[in-house]
C-alpha cells in the first residue's frame, strides 16, 4: 500500500489529523507520505496559532504531483474555508490537471476530514466540495458512514471524520474515528489494489 496523506493547515489541526492517519497507516504496513499544500498569506492576528503550526510544519515536505500519481490510497484534511475546502487545497486539486489528462487519477482510492471552529461550520460541506473533485477524477471515495459506534463520540459525519477546533484545540476528542476511517479506507484500498 502506497499512502499518501494531502493536509491543509492554518493553525495545526488538519496537521494533526495526518499524524493520527499517517501512524495507523504506517500500523498497517503502508508506506507513507504526509504532505501539506502551499497556503494562502492569512494576517497573523487573525489566525491564532498560526506562526506555531508553521514552525511545527517546517520540515514538512509541500505536496506534488509525483506525490498523488505515486500513491493508490489517498488522504485529504481541510480546515472549512466559509464553507468549503480552503482554497489552497483547492490550488492543490486544480494542479493536478496534468495526471488527470494522462488519465492517472482514475480509481485512486480517497477519503477526507475537515475541521472548522464551531460545531456546525462547514465541516459536512468542506468534505464534499473535497469528494465532488474526487468524483471529477474517477476516485474511489470511501467515508466512514456508521460503520463503527465510534463515530458516534465524534460527533457523526458519516461523510468524512470533522471536528470543531479553534485555538483551545478540539471540543471533542476524534482521534478514534479518525484511525478508524484510515483503516477502514486502506482496508478498501487493499481489496482493490490486491
Ligand atoms: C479564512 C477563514 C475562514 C474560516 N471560515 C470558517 C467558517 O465559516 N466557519 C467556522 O466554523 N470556522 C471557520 N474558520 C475557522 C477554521 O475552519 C478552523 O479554525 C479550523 O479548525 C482550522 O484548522 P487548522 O488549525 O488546521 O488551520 C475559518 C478560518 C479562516 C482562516
């Protein structure tokens, strides 16, 4: 299994959702990438915990093509944006205009978490505008549904695993059910790609 985890991150938490899915991957004998796109100049003071996050993300590498085409399972985490995936993520998604020409997005399998900072934010909204994009490709989406009653403690987005976070972290804890829909995505992957 190739596993490649795309995250987008003002503040650290779309970050810390790739760690979660980046260590349960890695549980699961993938080899793993954990990738942050290029994100758009936000004034400091209206983005608390920015100059944090970015020192924490220093060393990480940004997201390429390569990263995508190499990958045959892939994760994405967004923060809501006014209601959407944030725009950098979309950057991202537009710029692999050129695998989808060369046919090479097709049957990727794919799934996606979001946060936003109140509990009805835009997280539902920001996994599917990150899902009609996948749909565009000819991915495979796999959401987490109800499959585990785990979910339920997170707050139950059957379309991708969300959280409300703002500067004093997650309101509610959703690391379970966020390694919960990364196994249960590789474990889909794998039946495909075997
Ligand atoms: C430009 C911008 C727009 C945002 N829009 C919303 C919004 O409409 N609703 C909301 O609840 N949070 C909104 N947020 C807050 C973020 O979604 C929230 O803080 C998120 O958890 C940040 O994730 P991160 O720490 O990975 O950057 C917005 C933040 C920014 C910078």
């Amino acid at each position: 299994m190739k596993v490649t985890i795309v995250f987008s991150s003002g503040t650290g938490h779309n970050l810390e959702i790739a760690r979660w899915v980046e260590d349960e991957a890695k549980k699961m004998g993938a080899e793993v990438r954990v990738r942050k796109v290029d994100e758009l100049s936000i004034p400091a003071e209206l983005n608390p915990g920015q100059a944090i996050y970015q020192e924490a993300a220093r060393n990480i590498e940004v997201a390429s093509p390569e990263d995508i085409a190499w990958a045959d399972t892939l994760f994405f985490s967004t923060p809501a944006r006014f209601g959407t995936l944030s725009a950098a993520m979309k950057n991202f998604i537009e710029s692999q205009v050129g695998l989808w020409a060369q046919g090479q997005l097709a049957n990727k399998v794919v799934s996606a978490f979001a946060t936003a900072q109140n509990s009805h934010g835009g997280q539902e909204q920001a996994v599917l505008s990150i899902y009609t994009s996948m749909m565009h490709w000819g991915a495979i989406i796999v959401p987490p549904g109800y499959t585990n009653d785990v979910l339920y403690g997170a707050g139950g987005n059957p379309y991708g695993v969300s959280g409300s976070a703002d500067r004093n972290g997650f309101s509610q804890d959703i690391e379970d059910a966020v390694r919960h829909q990364a196994r249960r995505t590789i474990e889909v992957s794998k039946k495909l790609n075997s």
